[in-house]
C-alpha cells in the first residue's frame, strides 16, 4: 500500500465526472485523502517531485462506486461472507463504499451491533462499510427500531434488508418516526402472501419449468402502498429494488408529484432476464425474481431517464449447500461486488445508457441520497477514486472471484472492463 | 383579582374546558384561590355541599384525581361515594347509559366521572338529572386538571397572559394536553407542543399552538416546561422505538432544561415515570411544581363544586 501522506497524481486518464456528466482529458491529484485538483493541469510536469505519479495510459478515472445494498456476512453469517472478504471484493470491482445490509445475526437493530460492524470495518476492511440499520425491531415489521440512536451510533439508512413490512400501520409510523430524524426508509417491498408460493417470475416461462410464479403485483401494490404513506408522511423513502414498469410508472408519479422518493434496481436486474434461469439455475433465483426481457428493457430505460436512481449489486453471498438444492428450495440471492461494473459496462457498449448516467447511478447518486460526501470528482471530496479500463476482456471464473461464497449469476460470462486501481482516501487498496 | 363569585358560573356540568369564557375561566380560578386558605386552616370544613350526594365514578384506575375530589366534596359538606367500577356490573355487560340511569335513580347531586372513552361523560351527562364533572374522557378533556395547572402557573408567575408553555411528550394520547391548549389559550398563554411526530396528533398545527419536533426547539426560552405522562404500552416501539430513546431524543434532565428561561418551572400531571420523561433531579428539584399542582388540583375541585352547587335542581 502507498503512504497515503504522500500526494499521488494520476495523470493522462480519460477523466468522468459523474455530478456533471462531463468526460475530459488530465488527471487527479490526491493529497492527505482529498482531491485536491482535477483535470487538465494535472500532469507530471505540474505536480511537486515528491509525488507519486501513476500514468493511467488513457484509463477512465472516476469517483469510486457507492453500493447501497451489501451482505457483508458479520455478525453471525461469516461463513458466507466477512467483512475482510467482502471489502477485497469491492475494491477489485472498483466499489470504496458499501452499504451493509441489517439482516445479521444479531440483526443490526441494536446500537452496538452498529457499532461493533464499524469497529470490525475499521480493523479489517479495505473499502469504507457503512451500516445501514433495521427500521422494525428484529427486522420482524411490527414494532420500531431505536432509529434516533442507531443513527447516532452511526447507520446511514434503516431498511428492514430483505424483509419486507407488511402491516401499513408499522410503515406509516416508521416513515413518521424517520422523518423526524431526517432518516432515508430503504423498503424491500413484497407482499408475502401475494409472492408466498413463487420462486420465480409469473409467467409462461415459470408454468413451463413447474414453478411457482411472483407476479409483479407482489412488489407494485406494497410500492403504490409506501409511495401514499410516503405522501401522507413526508417521509424520505427509497424502494430498494424494484424490478417491473408498474413499479416504475407510480415512482415516476411520485417523483412528479414532488415526492422525497428515490429508487434503486440490482445490476442482475438490469442485465439478466428470466430466460437465463434456463435449466433451473439456482444462482440467478433472486427476490424480486428476474423479469422478462421487455421488462429488463424497460428498466434500462428508466435508468437512462434517471427516474431508477441508483444500481446496487444487492450482494448477496449464499453458501454452495444453501444453493445446491432444486430450484424451489434454494435460497435466493447472487453475488456481485465484483461484476457489477463491467456488468454494467455491457449496457453502456449495446448502446442504451451513456457511460456518465452509468458511474452516476453507482457513484454520485446514492452518496448524495445517503448524504454522503463521496461520488464527487472535485477538489475538498474524499479520494475515493477507481482507475479501470472499460474495454480490457476478461472472463469471470467464480473460483478466483474474492468473495466467500462464489454464487455469481456472471460465472465463465465474456465481460469487458477491468479496475486496474482502487482508492479509498488516498489510500491504494486494489492494483 | 376580581371578587370570586360562584353564582357568575352558569353551567349545569363541567364537561370541559371547551366552551367556557375567560371570565369564567378567571372566575373559576378566583374561586379556587379562597379554597386554598379553607385547606390550609386546621378547620377545612364548608358547609355549601351540606346534604349533598357525590358519586365518584371512574372506569379507569386513578389514584389522585379520585382521592382529590373525594377530599374536595367532604371539605365541601357532602357525602361521598367511590364507586368501585372493577366489581360493579360493568363489568357483567351493562353499557353505560344503563349504569347512568341506575345511578340517577339514587337521587345523587354530582357525579364525578372519568371514562377510557372519548365522549362518555358527555354521554352520560344526557342521561341523568344531576350535574356531571369530566375527571378525564379518553384523549378528549380533562378540565379540572387545566385549571388547576392554571392556578398554579397564575400564582407561580403572577399572569398567564404572554407566557410560553411547552408541553412535551405524548401530546397525541393526552386529555391534558388537549384542556390545556384551550385553557392557556384563552387565557393569552403561547403554547408549543413539544414531541415525537409519531406522538403528534394529525392537524395539530391548525389548532393555535406552534409544534416542536425536538425538545431543544420546543422549550428554548419557556417560562414553564409541562411534562405529559408516556403511557408504558405506547413505548416499546409502536409509537416510540423504546424508553431510552425516548428519554435521549424527548426526557428532561437537568441540562436540557438549560434551553429554557432561567426561571422556568417544571411542571407534570403525574404520575411521573421517572428516567423516561423526566429525570428525578428535575422532577425533585427547586424548580418542580409537581407536588405544589396536587395541593391545587384539590382546592380547583372544590371551586368547581361550589359553583356547580348554585345550579343543583331543587337547590
């Protein structure tokens, strides 16, 4: 690792600002963490002799990615994923923040379980990890969470992970109590008796494999739900993933309507669709279930639109014996820290997204809904930055993937686009 | 102070505080005064409530507020009977209009009533020829306690008039905070309500009091800090996550009450919970006027029977 008190300039790189959605030419000097300038000035020749240089050859230099929904394993899962093994993963995928998902054990719904998670993050992790805490006590959706004192303790959000609340009257006043506090709900929403007997999307697909279907009603209607709560309340709210156009169309209502409504979609979301469950493939059994292609179409879209918001890996590490199971008792849920940006690289080269309204939604944006100061290419911001070359190819071989648990839905895919460096406040954490 | 006069109070009931004119209001309170010295003597009885019958009917548990008009109507003269609700057919199924016409029956003249139900006094009151007192309907009123909070503020402070009351708490489930409101309004107070928005109730803010989300905001610069009981059910986390966060984000220690006048008075319905709304160094200290309401809440109820004594029919 360098020493991060000595500056380091990255120069000759293709520079991405993704607040302005500018692409220039230069280079990046990093001092004491911060940025201290950015752009065409910053060549060898300008900065001091005492500077490292790094010659990025023409390499794209952008913020850092900012992952609002990890599975981080610790407390009590270490056995899929620890905090060591996550944060090695981002930082080869180019991703310096991650959100940790509450869905621990003991459930982050406690203010030193917080606090234990930022003790262990700072001991062990190469990347910055975040809590984000539980809105409902024990994540069971029926009495609040310390929400004023988790924040405190330092958790940046409060979602419920992968449970979902379905009483109203707990929604609304986990909104209510929230907002008082000015705190971001991140909802998961499913109707669990709507999706109880799915394990995969509804439709002809489904009905040919003898599966169980979840129609997208399971997520609009808990969606149409929160988005009045979040009218009647005022509170911030952001859907966690969404996965089809009905949730989208009352998000675009809400967000017309001058709603504090954001949202996000998974990479596997934006790049998958039912049909690559093929022959049962339990890797890419995930909840929300993968649409079909016209929906994935339409996702793309409305990132493109910027009414999706942000990309979240939704990391979700699962052990080989959780997974090797028929397709109906496998858990749900696929990896990918590691793959999400050249993942999301494919979306840019077919065409339908720019390269900036790219690194926005997993850089920029969710750190400005989170509030953080991350995801900004600009002097005064953290140097939280990732050098990556968008069309190197590669092909993902799981085994040799960092995390604990090697469920990618990517495994032996052809990608483009390989983080040559990873910065975390000036610190070189991946090279 | 204007002569108290008990003839000026022209109601049959006391239902609530809603309704009644500042004068009878400063009426009320001027009456009161004269009760505190009939409390004080060693000889503390009066005889304008001799021959009288006073029913005290609560349907829900109290300690003070029932010992308080037991004491007020016996230093009155009258004779005064508790009913006990936990044993009586209430709670073999009788509804409420049939115990209050069982009651009439026995020819009483006030009967003191506090109910779990908003409106059920006033219900009640229909349905008896005697004159009824509302010791607290559901979240709707509880006007003796106004008024007496009332006399101890105007004798504390010497005015109403201009003052800044916080009320902090559980502002949506409390009968207080509701009679208060009226009251210290129309007597020219400025009233915040101070709490949680889970604790707020919906369109508070169009009711003539300002609203404070954060204890800091809500009492900077109160001349009376008013503390609401939190109900324990309420606390573990279906209006509020749980009694520590509750006492971090909304309790009243001694450094938070820094954020008010210096001369600030602490004030509580009781009973206190303490180290959940109020610290014990605050609720015990010189600047609580927990214990000096008590003494006034029985001198208000012996005002307030007095006055409706001059409208008891055939009296």
């Amino acid at each position: 690792m360098n020493n991060p008190s000595r500056p380091i300039a990255l120069i000759n790189a293709r520079l991405i600002d993704p607040v302005a959605g500018t692409e220039t030419r230069g280079g990046v000097l990093v001092e004491n963490g911060e940025i201290r300038g950015v752009g065409a000035a910053i060549t060898r020749a300008s900065v001091s002799a005492d500077a490292q240089i790094v010659d990025c050859g023409g390499d794209i230099v952008c913020p850092g990615l900012v992952d609002m929904r990890v599975f981080v394993g610790e407390p009590g899962a270490e056995y899929r994923e620890t905090i060591a093994t996550a944060s090695r993963a981002a930082a080869s995928g180019g991703v310096t923040t991650i959100v940790a998902t509450p869905d621990t054990n003991p459930p982050m719904d406690d203010p030193a379980v917080v606090d234990f998670l930022l003790r262990r993050a700072r001991d062990t992790a190469r990347v910055r990890v975040l809590p984000s805490a539980a809105m409902t006590k024990g994540l069971k959706g029926e009495e609040l969470a310390e929400i004023g004192l988790l924040q405190e303790a330092g958790a940046v959000a409060f979602t419920d992970g992968a449970h979902s609340i379905q009483n109203s009257k707990v929604m609304r006043r986990v909104l209510t109590y929230a907002r008082d506090f000015d705190a971001l709900v991140m909802h998961y929403a499913e109707d669990r008796n709507l999706a109880s007997s799915g394990v995969m999307n509804e439709g002809e697909f489904a009905s040919r494999l003898g599966l169980g279907g979840v129609p997208p009603e399971a997520e609009s209607i808990i969606i149409d739900r929160d988005l009045r709560l979040a009218a009647l309340t005022r509170g911030r709210y952001h859907a966690a993933l969404v996965s089809n156009v009905q949730s989208l169309e009352s998000i675009q209502r809400a967000k017309q309507n001058g709603l504090r409504v954001t949202c996000g979609v998974s990479i596997n979301h934006l790049t998958l669709n039912e049909n690559d469950i093929g022959d049962y493939r339990t890797f890419l059994k995930l909840s929300p279930p993968l649409r079909q292609e016209d929906e994935r179409q339409k996702l793309v879209e409305a990132l493109a639109s910027g009414l999706i918001d942000v990309i979240v890996s939704d990391h979700n590490p699962q052990d080989v014996e959780t997974k090797r199971l028929p397709f109906a008792e496998a858990e749900d849920g696929a990896i990918g820290l590691e793959t999400m940006l050249s993942a999301g690289l494919r979306l840019v080269r077919a065409g339908t997204i720019t390269l900036p309204r790219l690194l926005a939604s997993l850089s920029s944006r969710p750190a400005e809904i989170l509030g953080l100061p991350q995801g900004r290419l600009a002097p005064g911001a953290p140097a939280d930055l990732i050098r990556f070359d968008p069309d190197e190819p590669y092909v993902v071989d799981r085994q040799k993937l960092h995390s604990r648990s090697k469920n990618t839905p990517f495994d032996e895919a052809r990608m483009e686009g390989v983080v040559k460096l990873t910065m975390v406040a000036g610190r070189i954490v991946h090279e | 102070m204007a002569e108290a006069d008990p003839t000026r109070f022209t109601h049959r009931h006391l239902l609530g505080i809603q309704g009644l004119t500042r004068p009878e209001i400063e009426n009320l309170l001027d009456l009161a005064e004269q009760a505190i010295e009939v409390s004080r003597q060693v000889e503390k009885k009066k005889t304008v409530l001799r021959g009288r019958t006073l029913i005290n009917l609560f349907f829900e548990a109290s300690t003070r507020t029932q010992a308080s008009f037991e004491l007020a109507g016996k230093r009155l003269g009258a004779d005064v009977m508790n009913m006990a609700v936990a044993n009586s057919s209430v709670k073999k199924g009788e509804t409420l209009v049939d115990t209050a016409a069982t009651l009439n029956a026995m020819r009483p003249d006030i009967i003191v009533v506090r109910h779990y139900c908003s409106g059920a006094v006033d219900l009640l009151s229909r349905k008896v020829d005697c004159s009824v007192i509302n010791a607290g309907d559901g979240s709707h009123e509880h006007p003796t306690q106004a008024l007496l909070d009332a006399l101890t503020i105007r004798r504390r402070k010497g005015r109403i008039e201009g003052l800044t009351v916080a009320i902090c708490g559980d502002v949506m489930h409390s009968r207080v905070a509701r009679s208060n409101m009226i009251l210290l309004t129309a007597l020219g107070a400025r009233v915040r309500m101070v709490a949680p928005s889970t604790l707020l109730p919906s369109g508070i803010d169009r009711m003539g009091v300002e609203v404070h989300r954060t204890m800091e905001s809500g009492i900077r610069d109160a001349d009376i800090v008013m503390m609401l009981r939190v109900q324990r059910e309420r606390m573990d986390g279906a209006f509020i996550p749980s009694t520590r966060e509750f006492f971090r984000f909304f309790g009243l220690d001694a450094e938070r009450l820094k954020h008010a006048k210096d001369d600030a008075l602490v004030m509580h319905p009781g009973p206190i919970n303490r180290g959940v709304e109020i610290d014990s160094e605050v609720a015990d200290g010189a600047r609580s006027l927990i214990n000096e309401q008590v003494e006034m809440g029985v001198a208000v109820r012996m005002a307030v029977l007095e006055a409706l004594s001059q409208h008891l029919p055939n009296g």
